[in-house]
C-alpha cells in the first residue's frame, strides 16, 4: 500500500501543516481552537435561542442543544475542510509532483490526517465538555465515534482524491466546491435536527426525506448523533451503508487515479 | 512548435576501440524506442468538451517533445546529454526518473536513481538545514537514523558547518545548492543525475563536486550529465547524446562538436540514430 510506505512524510506534514497554517499570526495555533469556537457559538445562539429550535430528544438542560450542534458539527466540519483542502492538493504541491517521483494520493491523505487530528482534538474537548460542565456521560456508545471518524475521512479522502485529480485540469473544481459544501451542509441535519421534517405531520415532505436520504453524508451525520448525542448504539444498516461508502469513494479514487495519472502529470 | 529527437552518438573509432570493454559491463540505464508526446488543448473548455465527448470530438494538438529515442547506459559510466534549451532533455530525464510516463517505447533503470533537478524540492525555508535533510531524506525514502547517521559528512562536505542551524531562507543559492549537493552524493544512488544547478556553486565547491562525482562512479555509481557546457562533458564524459531539434540541421551540430571533441581521447561518439 503507497500511503504505508509514505506515512512518516504523510504524518510529519500534516502536523507541521497544523502549526505552521496560522504562523506569522500573533495568536498563533490558537487560532486552529478559535474559529471553530466561534462558529458553534453563532449557530448555537442563533438556532436555540433566536429560532428557539426545538430538542426533544437527547440530553436535557440549557446545554442540550450545543450538546446536539457539537456532536455533528464538529466531525462534519472535518469532512468539509477535508474535502476543499483536498481537491487542491494536487495543484497545490505541484512543484513536489513535478520534481519527485511520488506518489499523487499522499498530498491528498496529509490533508485528511490533517482533517482526522483537527477533529479528534475537538471531539475529545467537546467528550470533556460533556461530561464536567455539562453532566451528561460518559458512555461507552461514545467509542463508536472513533470508528465512525475514521469512516467519514475515509470518504472524504476518496472523494477529495477524485476531485483533486479533476482540479488539476479544471480549476474549476476547487471554486465550485466551496458552494457545495456549503449548500451540502444545509442539506445535512447537522445544526438542524432531522425530526423538523418527519414529528411534524403537518409537514410530512416525502421528496426532502428521500433527498436527506440518499445523501451520503447523512448517515455518517446520523451515526455521530446517535452515538454522541443519544449514546444510542449504531444500527447495523448505518454501520453498512457508511462503510460502503467509504469503500466506494476509494475504489472510484483508485479508478480515477489511475486513469489519469500520466496526464496529470504532464499537465502539472 | 520545435519537435524533437534526441540522438545517441557513438564515434566510429572510440566505439570498436572501447566495445569490447564496455561490452562486459551490465546496462543500467535501457532507454528502447521511447517517445514523449503532450496534448495541447487551446482552452480548459476544449478539454471539457473532448472528455465529455468520450473522445468523439477530439480537441487537443500533440506536441512532440522526445521521438523515438534509444541509448544505453552501462554501470559505472559518465554519460553526458546535451543540447539547446527546448530540445528534450529534461522531459528525457523526467521520464527516466519516473516523473513522467514515455508515450510509447519503454526504458529500465536499475536500482536506485536520483536526480539533481529535484534540488531543494523538498526544502522548506522555515526549517533549519539540519532538519531540511532530514526531511528530504524522508522523501527519498530514508529513515531519519539513515540520513542522521551521514549528518556529519554531508554537513561537512557542504562546509556549513556554522550556518546548519539557520533557517535555510537565510542561505543564498550557492549555499542551497552546496546542502543538496551534498545530501544527494551521500544517499549512494545507483542512478545519478547531475545537471546545470552544479555551476551555481562556487569555483573551488564545484571542483569538489566533480572529485566527488569521480568517487562515487569508482564505487559503481553511473552518471548521467546534462548540460550545456561543452567543456565539462568533454572532459569528464565517456559517452555523449546529443539532443536537437528537429528544426535545426544535425549535419552542422554533429560536424562541429565531433570536431572539437575528436582530440578528446576518452569521449565517444557519435553516430546518429534516427528514426
């Protein structure tokens, strides 16, 4: 396997990458905590207390809707940065891939490393969170996170894999997936909860529940929720589908890859 | 647009007069029919409709940047190519070091190969020297105690001694160079490629060099030499190719560097190979 062979240069780059991403700022690393502490904070006061949604399953208390934000948000955002930073990667370390004779897919897998730390570490403050400052867990359910994170980068590596080899003939790409991630995440139930479409009868929506439905990120979104928020264990049907996913979106990188690897590099 | 071919030469007299020795050595370098060509779409759009096509309507021009070249490389020798920039031979070398895929033909490099063009690729400005050879020999694929065990020498042949905790964006070019020289020449390749980057150095460290380029070849170590300067690749070279443009007339390139070379006794050539 090629990410084997290259895994010291895949880890030592990733790493680096975290520290030197905001070098040069005054406040530094703490910016990699920052930014995604004020997003969950724009949402959370904007969805609990101006839209007053509402939560009626999960943890009870006024932290249960950051309970229920975190624990999707935060992997899903790993998935997202993940996915943008990955279709430039090809183009980004041109000057590695011109020069050397390496192998494409390690650019992409440093930035899902990347995406796979960023998100452990916060996963891990919001594990704690959960259970000093809001009373809620521990629970062995939680465990399947790890997995399930693991499965949700994998999907993003595939993905960002195909992407980034499309991105070196179409700069296109990249541009075009800050839109769709965006658009993606609204159509996740990652700050919304899922049940605004199906408790309600008086707004029974068929077509949004199929389109949630076949949406692939909505089940690893789902397995996080039930694992992290309900401390329910994941159904074997979800375990299947995002595994199959996973499987999927690597299998077509391969493919992809493959097929275009020789024009990549000409084209670089 | 300049299409061309690259030539191996053999001269008619230093052939049958060095055949039988070099005969006996194995080929390390095997180049067999190799051509290179590009496609050339006017615009990101013409590639669009040609994919979505599925070919059927074919947008792209091809540019031919190596045609149908063969040569071989024996172990241990000094092989020096040649030619007019835009004439091949980085795409040639590009192609032996597996960065990019030959069109059609095929080649064998065995063992290891490393090329002087990848110099300073994987350095980082912000890292100190220290650490960029450590990293770059991750990147070569070395272990951090392979490359942390020839510290000394290699810091030692760059003489930076006193700079090799500075961050490299503080060194100057020649000093740049000198590092990755000397990380290169220590890795052992099977396969060296030596390029123009070597005249950035100063006089007395390119003399170095060339000492040490003469080291690893009595150690095994094949050569391969690209490069403008004449005088350099008659003087170390045992065999040259010459790369030229299919615009320009061979005739006249071939005369007047057979000529000037012709007192050089252990320079070999040159026959052209064409297709």
């Amino acid at each position: 396997m090629v990410l084997w062979n290259y895994r010291r240069f895949i880890l030592a780059n990733a790493l680096a990458d975290l520290r030197h991403r905001f070098s040069g700022s005054v406040a530094g690393y703490l910016w990699n905590v920052f930014v995604p502490l004020a997003q969950l904070t724009v949402f959370a006061l904007i969805f609990s207390i101006l839209l007053g949604n509402q939560i009626n399953e999960g943890p009870k208390g006024k932290f249960s809707f950051i309970i229920f934000l975190c624990s999707g948000l935060l992997a899903w955002n790993a998935f997202a940065e993940t996915l943008i930073r990955a279709s430039s990667a090809l183009v980004g370390n041109a000057g590695y891939l011109k020069k050397l004779p390496l192998p494409e897919q390690i650019f992409v897998a440093q930035e899902a490393a990347g995406g796979f730390f960023t998100a452990a570490i916060s996963i891990s403050l919001f594990v704690l969170f959960s259970i000093f400052i809001a009373h809620y867990g521990p629970f062995w359910q939680w465990l399947q996170a790890i997995p399930f994170l693991l499965l949700f980068i994998a999907f993003a590596y595939g993905l960002g894999l195909v992407l980034a080899c499309l991105n070196v003939f179409f700069r296109d790409v990249q541009p075009f997936m800050n839109v769709v991630v965006l658009l993606w995440m609204w159509l996740t139930p990652v700050v919304y909860v899922e049940s605004i479409f199906t408790a309600d009868p008086r707004r029974p929506h068929p077509i949004v529940l199929m389109l949630l439905h076949w949406n692939p990120a909505y089940h690893f979104v789902d397995a996080f929720h039930r694992s992290l928020w309900l401390g329910h264990w994941v159904p074997a049907k979800t375990w299947a589908i995002c595994v199959g996913i996973a499987l999927f979106a690597n299998l077509l990188a391969a493919l992809v890859l493959h097929r275009l690897r020789a024009e990549i590099r000409d084209v670089l | 647009m300049t299409s061309t071919a690259l030539m191996p030469f053999t001269h008619p007299d230093a052939a049958s007069a060095s055949a039988s020795a070099s005969e006996e050595r194995p080929a390390v370098v095997t180049v067999r029919n190799l051509s290179k060509r590009f496609k050339q779409y006017p615009t990101p759009a013409s590639r669009l409709i040609e994919w979505s096509s599925l070919g059927l309507f074919q947008r792209h021009g091809v540019f031919t940047a190596l045609h149908d070249i063969s040569f071989i490389v024996r172990k241990g020798e000094f092989f020096g190519i040649i030619g007019a920039n835009g004439s091949g031979k980085s795409t040639l070398l590009k192609v032996l070091t597996g960065i990019l895929v030959p069109s059609s033909g095929n080649y064998a490099v065995s063992g290891r190969i490393t090329s002087l063009l990848e110099l300073g690729t994987g350095f980082n400005p912000e890292l100190s020297g220290r650490e960029n050879l450590i990293n770059s020999g991750r990147l070569l694929g070395f272990q951090p105690s392979v490359t942390r065990s020839k510290l000394e020498q290699i810091v030692a042949f760059a003489e930076l001694e006193e700079s090799i905790d500075v961050p490299i964006k503080y060194y100057s070019t020649g000093m740049t160079v000198r590092l990755a020289f000397a990380l290169f020449a220590h890795v052992e390749p099977d396969v060296f490629i030596v390029d123009e980057a070597l005249s950035v150095g100063d006089v007395a460290f390119s003399r170095k060099c060339f000492q040490r380029l003469d080291v690893m070849r009595a150690s095994g170590c094949t050569l391969l030499f690209v490069s403008h300067d004449l005088a350099a690749v008659r003087k170390y070279c045992d065999h040259a190719a010459l790369a030229l443009a299919r615009t320009r007339k061979p005739a006249e390139k071939f005369v007047g560097f057979g000529e000037k070379c012709e007192s050089q006794a252990n320079l070999g050539f040159i026959r052209l190979m064409r297709r």
